[in-house]
C-alpha cells in the first residue's frame, strides 16, 4: 500500500479509469435538472440594517483575510478583532473598517489579544474562529458557553475527545454552529452548481448501486530540514500562540513558494503534530467528511482502521525523535472499513488524481474535486434528472450556495446548519484515527457506537491528549 508502489502501476484497467476521470463535465446539465442553478443572492436576505448580527473575529490569519473576513462581512457586522499577533490584529482592524465604510457602517472596531475578552461582550452575537487547529475546541467550547453562536474553521478538533467535548456543550446550549467545510454548500460551475453535493445526492439516490469503495486523494504533506532557533517576532505572544502545546522555541527556516517561512507558527503550523494532523485533517476534513457523507455513514466510524506511511523524522511509539523539523506523515495510504463492509481509502495521491474523492459503487463510478464532476451518473442527469427532493433533504430545506449564507440563515431559523458539529467531528475521528494508525504503524479497531479504540490500551490512549496547565479544555 506503500505509495511509492502505486505510481508506477500502469494497466489497461487503469488507462480506462484515466479517459473516465478526463471526461469534460456537461455543458447542458443547468436548469431543469439543478433546481437552484440560479440562486438568489443570499445576503439580499441581510440588508444593512440594525437587525445584521454583531461578529467579533478570533483569529485573524491567512484564511480569514482571504475569506472568512469578507464573507462574513457580507452578512454581519464585525465589532470586535482578536489575534495574539499584533501585527495581524492591526492589519484584520484596517480591512474591516474599509470594508464596512464602503458599506456605510461606521463601527468602531476594537482589537483584543485575549478572545476572552469577545466572550465578555454582551453585545455580540456571533464569534468567527479561525486560530490554527489546537485553539479550535477550547475557543469554540467557551463561546458557546458565553452564549455565542459560532463559526468555526475545519478541521474542528485536534483529538476525537475535543469532538465529544463540543458535542456535550453543544447539545445543552441552543446555539448554531457551522464548520468551515465549505464544500458541503460551493463549488461547481453554471452547469453544475455544486460538484460536492450533486455526488452526494447521485449516491443517495442509489445512481452508484452499493458505495463499495470511495478513495480520497488529498496531496503529500510537505518536510523541512531541521530549523534554527529564532527571536520571536515583534508583535507575537508566542506562549498564548502555544496555548494547550507544549512549550517550545520559536524556530524559522526557509520560505518556501506557499509563502510562509518554515516555522512552527502562521500557516506553517499544519505540518506538526503539536498542533494539527498534518494533511489527514487539514484536506480529511473536507474530502473525507463528503466521502462518509455519500457513504450514507456519517454518523458513524470505521471498525478498522490500518496503512502505512512515511514520516520525514524518526518516530518511535508515534512519537517524533527529532524536535524541530516539521514531522506530520508525508505520504501515506489508510485503508478504513465499515461494518457493511465498505472501504474508504485516504491516499496522498492516487495513480489518476492528485486531489479528488472516485466514488465506486457496484453499478458505477464518480469523480469528483473542486474542479470537476465526472461520471456516467452525472451524464445520465441529462435524461434522467434527479426529484427536487433528494437535494432539498440533502441541504436540510435551505438553498445551497454560500456556505456562510448558510450559517446567517441558520441563525434566523435556530437550525444547526449544513456543516453540523455532529458529523464533522465523525469525520474528524476517522482522520484522527487514521493518523493514530499510521504513528504507531498498526492496524487499529475502532467501535462507532462507543466511540473507543478497542483492544489497543496504547492507541486508545492517543483519544485525547496531555494539554498545558493553564490552557485546559473544560466542559
Ligand atoms: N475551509 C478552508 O478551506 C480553509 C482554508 C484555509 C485554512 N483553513 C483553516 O483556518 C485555520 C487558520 O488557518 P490559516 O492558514 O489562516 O493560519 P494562520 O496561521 O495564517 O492564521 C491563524 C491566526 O490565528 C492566530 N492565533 C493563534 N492562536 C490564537 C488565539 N489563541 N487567539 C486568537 N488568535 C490566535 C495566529 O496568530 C494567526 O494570525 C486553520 O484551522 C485552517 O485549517 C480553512
């Protein structure tokens, strides 16, 4: 299962599956086989009015400039920026104030290196979250807590118990809470408005036969030589950046062509276990969360879980040996199986697509990733459309589109939206666990009804994880 085994496999079974996965998407599909291929406009639904939700932002990187910030914007008010980087807080105040003047909101923006001190403000309603991964639980756990709704940016947890721990305060609280995984509601062209969904929706109606096996590519992780300690960067509290992690120096390497200088801080930090899952959460949570969503198993798991890996450090008992070189599993192969037998494989790359989720079903296959969808089931569409029914169970009523639209108008109606905790975190604990087997190099055994790893004292204790003094998460 070896990666580097399956590249060079060439047959003719494979060529076929090339000319399957090539094939152009249709260009007459629009209409009357999507019912919404025309969406309103959702923020029409939001004017600027004294009744737009009040947002503070926590978390004011990379992703959030270049999304969460606008589209938030286009449904809220933002109030309130909080980042334990002050540049980055400085930079988040001046956008949104641009924003909202050229919208005719003349808000004060106030700046926090605390979120706390969001959570203290009575006066907001909604919280965006988009910190790296290791901040998301306990953030989001505490806004809730304070009676806020919350945004939260995938992958929601950093172990399966943060997943059950959000579960547990989300249950009691009466408060609407979307993850970031925005492939549940965009992505397609005018021919297909949403690739992901329309999968999901071929699957479910049985257009597939029997799902036996879905495969997600989701790209090799990049490495690092080892990296030199590093003075601090002005402006950043490196010990709240750290937060439930353990303490360590703040190192900086190259930049490579993504942008960032190779460090364990901003953007960078999804390349260690300390503080994420490396590429099996960071591109799991959207590919596999689709893939168990047309499975017709996302409320459930896996019961075996095994593959192999390479880690570019020394690992021994899953740990790494070497402290300070990037070390999240950079290629990889993870066999999961269902109790109906069904297999989903999370794969680096496959032999025919670097990113993509092939959905292989006893009567057909299905290709698809943000850029195409492709397949018999979706030529089939043209003369045998889909009943309005299936998307609209599928998309809980609402018009699929824009998925932080999808939030505000779940904020109207207090339904949890189309990203809900209750399924993320079920896809997150497959991730989790993949990545589990992969660290200790053994195939693991996992109950979906209990929730446990079993028959694995060792790897059942890797459920959760040592936090910090001081940067607990508490239910
Ligand atoms: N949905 C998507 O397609 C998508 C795309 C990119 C990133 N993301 C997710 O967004 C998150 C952020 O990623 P990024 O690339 O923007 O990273 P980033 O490092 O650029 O930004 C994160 C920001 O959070 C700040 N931060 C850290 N701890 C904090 C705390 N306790 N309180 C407030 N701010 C804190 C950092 O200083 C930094 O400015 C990640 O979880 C990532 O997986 C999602």
């Amino acid at each position: 299962m070896a990666a580097s085994s399956r590249v060079n496999r060439a047959s003719s079974s494979v060529a076929s599956r090339r000319e399957f996965l090539q094939q152009a998407s249709l260009a007459a599909l629009a209409g009357s086989v999507f019912p919404w291929a025309n969406p309103s406009d959702v923020s029409a639904a939001f004017p600027l009015a004294n009744d737009r939700a009040v947002v503070g932002c926590i978390g004011v990187g990379d992703r959030w400039r270049g999304g969460i910030g606008p589209n938030v914007m286009a449904f809220g008010d933002v109030t309130a920026v909080c980042d334990v980087d002050a540049n980055n807080v400085g930079r988040a105040a001046d956008q949104v104030k641009k924003t909202q003047e050229k919208r005719g909101v003349n808000r004060e923006v106030s700046t926090h290196e605390d979120y706390r001190a969001i959570l203290d403000r009575k006066d907001i309603d909604v919280v965006t979250i988009v910190t790296p991964d290791h901040w998301h639980s306990k953030i989001a756990i505490e806004a809730l807590k304070a009676g806020k709704d919350v945004y939260c940016e995938k992958p929601l947890t950093l172990t399966i118990n943060e997943g059950k721990q959000i579960i547990s305060v989300l249950k009691d609280s009466k408060r609407v809470f979307q993850v970031g995984t925005q492939q549940r509601s965009e992505m397609g062209n005018k021919d297909v408005p949403q690739f992901f969904l329309t999968a999901v929706a071929l699957a479910h109606a049985g257009r597939l036969g029997k799902i036996q096996k879905v495969t997600c590519a989701i790209g090799a992780a990049p490495t690092s030589g080892e990296l030199p300690k590093a003075e601090v960067p002005k402006g950043l509290n490196w010990n709240l950046w750290l937060g439930q992690a353990p303490v360590t120096d703040y190192v900086s390497g190259p930049v490579p062509e993504r942008g960032y200088a190779q460090t364990r801080c901003h953007y960078e930090f999804r390349w260690w276990y300390e503080y994420s899952g490396g590429k099996m959460t960071d591109w799991g949570a959207h590919h596999v969360d689709i893939a168990q969503w047309a499975m017709g198993l996302d409320n459930t798991g896996p019961v075996s879980i095994e593959g192999t890996a390479t880690h570019p450090c020394e690992m021994k008992g899953g740990v790494p040996q070497q402290t300070n070189r990037y070390n999240v599993a950079e290629k990889f192969h993870v066999k999961c199986v269902f109790a109906n037998g069904a297999e989903l494989h999370i794969v680096d790359t496959h032999p025919e697509f670097d990113n993509g989720i092939l959905i292989e079903g006893s009567d057909a296959r299905l290709f698809v990733n943000r850029g195409k969808i492709t397949g018999k089931p979706l030529e089939d569409l043209k003369t045998n459309p889909l009943p309005e029914e299936v998307f609209a169970k599928l998309y809980k009523g609402k018009k699929p589109g824009n998925h932080m639209g999808n939030f505000f108008e779940c904020l109207k109606d207090r339904t949890q939206p189309i990203s809900d905790v209750y399924t993320h975190h079920r896809a997150m604990t497959t991730c989790h666990l993949a990545n589990i087997a992969i660290r200790l190099g053994r195939k693991i055994e996992w109950n979906p009804e209990t929730e446990h790893i079993v028959n694995d004292a060792e790897a059942a204790q890797w459920e959760g994880r040592e936090q910090r003094k001081g940067f607990e998460i508490v239910v």
